[in-house]
C-alpha cells in the first residue's frame, strides 16, 4: 500500500515535511497529533487547523524499507512472522519446530525380512533355506546331502552345478565349450535328431535316432518343428545346415564340432548322447551351468557325476586364462537355494571307491 496524504492541493505535505513543519511552528499551534501506530516509523497523522477547518491532512505511511530504514524492515519481518503463526494455528497444526514423522506400524510377515531378495521368496523356500549356513563352505559329499534335504517340490528336481570361472569369453583364447561324459547318466530322456544322407541315414535308424533325414528335415525345421533336443549332422551336411544358424543358434542346437554334435561317427554320438552324455560352455559373465543328475540319485552317483564335470573343467582350461581359474562353485536342486563349496577341497576330492 502507498503512502497517501488526504488535503487540499495547497496544503499537501509528504510526511516528513508535515513533521517538520509541526515541530517549526509552520502551521497552527491547534495542529496535533490524531492518530498513531506504535508499529510505524512514520505514525499515521491527522493534521488539523482550527482557523481552517477545511485544512485536513492524513497521512498513511506503511512499512517500507526503503523510507524506514532496518529498524522498520525488522518490524515488518516480526509482523509476518505473527501473522503466519496466526494462520497455523487457525489451520489446526504448528509448522515450526522439528518435522512431524507419523507412527509407523511394525512390519510383519515377509515385509519384516531385511533384504529384498527373500521378501521375494516364498513360504516354502524361506523355510528350507534354514537348513544350510550361508557363510560355510561345504565339501562336495555334505553340500549333496543338504542339496536333498532342501528339495520339496512335487516333481524329481535336477541337480545343478555352477563355475564362477575367470574367463572373459570375449577374446577367442578364453573360451570355454565342451562335453562330458556322465558315468550315472541325467536321468533325462533326450530325443536325438540326425541330418545325414545315404547310408548314414539308415545307421541312425538303426542306433535308435528319435528324428533322422536330409532335405526333408531340413525343410521341417525351417517351418518350425523342434521336437528334438540334440541335432546330429555328419560333415556333408554342414553346408546346408549353415541355412538354420538363426534359427538353431539361440536355442544352442546348432551342430559343433566341440559339442561332438558333427561327426562321421553317427552310432557313437547317438549312444553317448542316449546315455548322458552333456554340453556346457561358459555363458558372457564367465559361469557355467551344467546339470549332474536327478535328485533321486543316490549320493554316490551325484557324487561320481559331479567330480566327472570338475574334472572335465579344469582338463579344457582355456590357454587364455590367467591367474586364478577358479573363483567360486556351487550346487543347488532347480527350485531349491544354492550352496557354496569349498573350491580346494572340492579339487583335492577323491571318491573312496578310486581308493
């Protein structure tokens, strides 16, 4: 709000003349002071002459801090300050003060766990998980028997073994693919389909081949039939399996010569892959993954297959990797937690039967 004087155009004063002109004896000894504000630099004025009644002068002058000074701008900011604690408590609360933080009800159930992974698990993993000691490290034959105690699902759970290797599979002398040949089997039936020609074709008939042709097969599969688990083709038929790399590549059923999946020995492939026979391969972050049984195995087959694949590992070390080859293992059933082994006593592990 400005200031304003309300007079007559001849006796129109700003506030500090007025002032001064009252002190001087200027005006009328009649002239007083009307009114007041205790909260004003300037108070509020009403000038009055009795010789003159038509002379009136108010003058309104607000808290400016330009005009007042600091002392009116100090009492312009406690002015504020009351007027938005009047607001506050009209509105039903007080904003000064430490921030109100309302109560919180105790967490129960899943939402009490403290990491989020387990807050994600459930009921029945939560429990079983209990049965084993996440900062040990097992030796093979124990961390099997905990493997079997933790599985509860209606199916036969697999068992599965996982290599954190140091191996960057991006240069070509750290790669790592491979077969093994597991004593005790998986306990899975594999389905073998075979590409071949001629009298290779009936010799896949007659080692029991699941699927077996030439340009027919190929034919199918372009139209999408995959009811097969392990593709078999013999080296003449290389060059017209290359067609199928897009579609037989993502799902790792392309033939390789270092997956024992293309070779002139037709019979022997297909018995080997019939009898558990198993490919793995270090995926991008260095791992292997690779299945060693069924958890219905006895312990003494697990036991057996799974020093076969260990042993299997560090025979094709790749001639690029340096340092420490191995940097973690561990086993787990499909629907079950992992267990971390003792890398060195897992190398040094000898069955008793080999005794």
């Amino acid at each position: 709000m400005a200031s304003s004087i309300v007079a007559t155009p001849a006796h129109t004063l700003s506030p500090p003349a007025a002032l001064a002109s009252a002190k001087l004896g200027a005006a009328s000894p009649s002239l007083f002071l009307a009114l007041s504000s205790p909260h004003s630099s300037f108070p509020s004025l009403t000038l009055t002459c009795c010789h003159n009644p038509c002379f009136l002068v108010s003058i309104k002058q607000p808290i400016c801090r330009a005009v007042a000074g600091t002392a009116a701008a100090e009492v312009q900011d406690e002015e504020e300050e009351e007027e938005e604690e009047e607001e506050e408590v009209d509105d039903g609360y007080v904003k000064s003060g430490p921030a109100f933080t309302p109560p919180t009800k105790p967490k129960t159930g899943k939402a009490a766990l403290p990491t989020k992974r387990d807050r994600m698990r459930s009921k029945r993993f939560l429990e079983i998980q209990k049965l084993r000691d996440k900062t040990k490290e097992y030796d093979v034959v124990s961390a099997i028997m905990v493997m079997k105690q933790m599985t509860g699902t209606k199916f036969v759970e697999s068992a599965e073994a996982h290599f954190r290797l140091k191996l960057d599979p991006k240069y070509a002398d750290q790669q790592l693919r491979a077969t093994v040949n597991l004593p005790k089997g998986t306990g899975q039936t594999v389905r073998v389909a075979v590409l071949a020609q001629g009298e290779k074709l009936d010799e896949a008939q007659s080692a029991g081949a699941d699927v077996y042709g030439a340009d027919d097969l190929i034919e199918k599969i372009k139209e999408g039939f995959m009811e097969f688990d392990k593709l078999i083709a013999s080296p003449e038929m290389m060059p017209k399996v290359a067609g199928l790399g897009r579609i037989l590549g993502p799902r790792g059923l392309m033939p390789n010569p270092k997956a024992g999946t293309v070779t002139s020995d037709i019979t022997q492939a297909i018995n080997e892959f019939k009898k558990g026979k198993v490919e793995y391969r270090v995926d991008k972050t260095g791992i292997v993954h690779v299945l060693f049984g069924k958890c219905n195995f006895p312990d003494d087959d697990l036991v057996e297959n799974f020093m076969a694949i260990v042993r299997s590992v560090e025979t094709n070390k790749p001639k690029g990797a340096k340092g420490v080859y191995w940097r973690s293992a561990y086993i787990c059933s499909t629907m079950g937690p992992s267990i971390r082994l003792n890398v060195k006593r897992m190398l040094e592990f000898k069955p008793l039967t080999s005794v």
